[in-house]
C-alpha cells in the first residue's frame, strides 16, 4: 500500500496542506510544537477513524474555525485506481465521511481500507504497562484488521454499561436484587463477551508467531517470548479472596481451550459463554457492592511470558522496550498477512527513544515499507543507513509543510 497525498484543512494548527509522500521514508521534520505530529494524527484518523492521542473530534479543528476537512489519498497493491477517504468534522458535531467520493454512514465501513500501524514512544511501555493499555493494543489492531469487531466490541460495551446501571441502581435503592433481570444480562453479556474474546484470542495466538520470531532476531536467539491471553477478574476489589479469584479466573482460562482458541476443541464459543454467564451469577452479591461487572474482556490482558518467566515481573528495561517493538513490527505483520496489503507505518518520535541496536533493527526490518516519521532533524539517525537511500524530507514550520 502507498499512501500517495494527504489534504488538510483547519486541522489543528495546520490550516491548509497538501503533502505528497513518497514510497520510502518519508522525514517530517522541524521543532517541537510545529505540526509534526498533527500529520500523522490526520493519516492516523483516516486509517482508525479517531486520534491515535485519544483527543475529541471537536479539538482537531482551528481553535477559531467552525470545521476541519481532511482527504488521504493512496493506492493499494498492484492496483492502477486510486482509492480515497476523507473527513468533514463540525464543532456542531456533524461529521461527514466519504470513502471513494461515496458518503458513509458508518464508521466500520471507513475502517480498515487505509492499512496503517502506529508506533509512539508510549506503545514503548506495552510490557510494565498497565492491562488497559494491551487491551488498547489488541482493539486498535484487531479493528484495523477486522472492522466488524468495532461492532462487537460495541456492543460488547453498551451492554457492560447497561448492566453497570443496573447494578448501581440495586445498590441504591437496597432493595432485593431482580435476579430475572440479572439473569437476562448474565445471558446477553457473556455472549457479546464470547464474540469479543474470539477475537482477541485468536489475535493474541497469531501476534505470537510474529513476535516471538521478532524478538528472536532482535536478540540473535538469546529471548524466548510467549503470549497468552488471560481472563482476569477484579481480586484486589470488595475484599475477595486472591485464591477463590484465580480459581474463578481459571474456569474461564480453561473455557479458552488450547492455543487460546474459544472452546477446549478451539472454536465454539458456547463453552466461554456458559462459563461467563455462570460466574456473573455467583459473584452477583459482591458485584452490588462495588457497583460495577468485576469479570469480563473489558478487564482481560495479554499474558507476556520472557524465558518462561513474567516479562513484567522480570523483564530488563532494555528487554521490555525490545518487546514492545516486537509487538508493534508483529502487528504490522499480521495485518500484512491477513488483508494482503503492506501497511504505512507511523513512527511518532520512536527513534529518538531507541538506542543503535534497536534502531538499526527497527528500519532494517521496515526497509522495503512505506515509513512517514516525525524528527527535530531531517536526517536524524537516517543519515548514514544505507537501505534508504532515498528520503522524502518535509520541513514543518508553524503549521507550514514544504518539501526539501
């Protein structure tokens, strides 16, 4: 995939724009505070569909003006026609979306069209991170590479809030539980969960292969690593007991079957969402009394296994960053292999963080892809390394982009 040219207009301090990439590296440089990073938010938004800073639509439009405007041009392999998405927000909170000059109504079918990975200095803390944050790395990855997840993770969480409610309310009120109505979010709540869990699992099952052998070459053979996805539940809330919860934690472990793949015989999800919907039924009481679910995807996490020991736990710091850039070089990987595209990869400042080794890994591994970086320098640490010989250098100056 290249993406050929971006348009933007009133995109944060950047009122108006065209910039033309080039296939290789592509060196958005200049000083802090200049718009670097607002390009790659723009081509991240089109890949995503939101900010890869997590910011409301309304704060990527001028501070004075009423919409921001945005269009991404690129072609897919092997393929003569250009394809096209763009966005139109409004500080009213319309936002219009066109994919191929063809309005959308709905963002799964803008999704996943532009193939993109995004890498920051923060995905650098995937490892001693907290669990919210892998869970961020699977649902970003996994929507990018399968759209349809966005609905599933949806509902997945509109139910999560409707029974959240619903557990406030009894609360409250101290009145007797409606176990009719429990009962019916039990059912409903564990086979969103079911869909889910699916989804990450066989994700995680798939980002192993890749990254193990990433961080194999990466450490010339010295690291083993090992991903596992691992349901967890909330052992340190309402006073439970840590054994009791890892023996609940374990049913649905178990229920993931060989390979974390759904079910014991990998694939019938019926197994994962009998066992969810009897544990949201036996913790029922504590789950009043702390007002929220205790169990369930939105508080599972990636189980990170370095030599056979925790990485988290044991891990080095140099270790745990050549993790993470595993992880990262794994998800673009996948993705590759599963929508048969090579994706752009945007590197926010990543290898001012990096030392030499793992910067030299990190562009030799990206040497034949589509990279567009962001730099104080225009040549920073790119200067000598001799697959790129060839660097589009873009110099970002108040909002200004011109091309060296």
């Amino acid at each position: 995939m290249h993406l050929s040219r971006i348009y933007l207009n009133y995109f944060r301090n950047i009122e108006s724009a065209t910039i033309d990439f080039g296939r290789g590296v592509n060196i958005l440089w200049g000083d802090n505070a200049q718009g670097k990073s607002n390009v790659l938010e723009a081509i991240y938004f089109c890949a995503r569909g939101k900010s890869f800073r997590g910011a409301h639509e309304k704060q990527l439009i001028t501070h004075d003006k009423e919409f921001s405007a945005f269009r991404a041009e690129f072609y897919k392999t092997d393929a003569d026609r250009m394809s096209t998405l763009a966005f139109t927000l409004s500080r009213s909170g319309k936002k219009v979306m066109l994919r191929d000059e063809v309005e959308e109504k709905s963002l799964v079918n803008m999704v996943g069209r532009l193939h993109a990975v995004m890498f920051t200095p923060q995905h650098l803390t995937l490892v001693t991170g907290s669990p919210a944050e892998r869970r961020e790395f699977m649902n970003i990855a996994i929507s990018l590479c399968y759209p349809p997840y966005i609905r599933a993770l949806a509902t997945y969480n509109r139910t999560l809030e409707e029974r959240n409610a619903l557990l406030r309310q009894t609360a409250l009120s101290g009145e007797k539980p409606r176990y009719d109505l429990f009962e019916i979010f039990a059912q409903s709540l564990a086979e969103a969960a079911a869909a889910v869990v699916t989804c990450r699992a066989d994700f995680v099952r798939k980002t192993n292969v890749f990254a193990r052998q990433q961080l194999s070459s990466l450490s010339r053979g010295m690291d083993y690593l090992s991903l596992s996805y691992i349901p967890r539940g909330a052992a340190e809330e309402a006073g439970a007991d840590p054994v009791a919860e890892e023996g609940k934690n374990a049913v649905l472990t178990d229920a993931l079957g060989a390979d974390g793949k759904i079910g014991p015989d990998g694939g019938k999800a019926d197994v994962y969402t009998a066992a969810m919907q009897s544990l949201l039924m036996s913790d029922l009481p504590r789950e009043i009394a702390a007002k929220t679910t205790l169990y369930g995807p939105h508080r599972d996490d990636i189980g990170i296994s370095l030599n056979g020991r925790s990485a988290r736990s044991f891990a080095s710091q140099g270790q745990t960053r050549s993790i993470a850039l595993a992880l990262k070089m794994a998800e673009g990987q996948l993705m590759h292999r599963m929508l048969g595209e090579r994706p752009v990869y945007l590197l926010d400042d990543v290898l001012s963080e990096l030392d030499e080794g793992r910067r030299e890994f990190l562009l030799t591994e990206l040497r034949h892809e589509q990279i567009i970086l962001t730099s104080c320098e225009p040549d920073f640490r790119i200067r000598d390394f001799e697959p790129f010989s060839h660097i589009t250098r873009l110099h970002v100056q108040k909002g200004k982009i011109k091309e060296m």
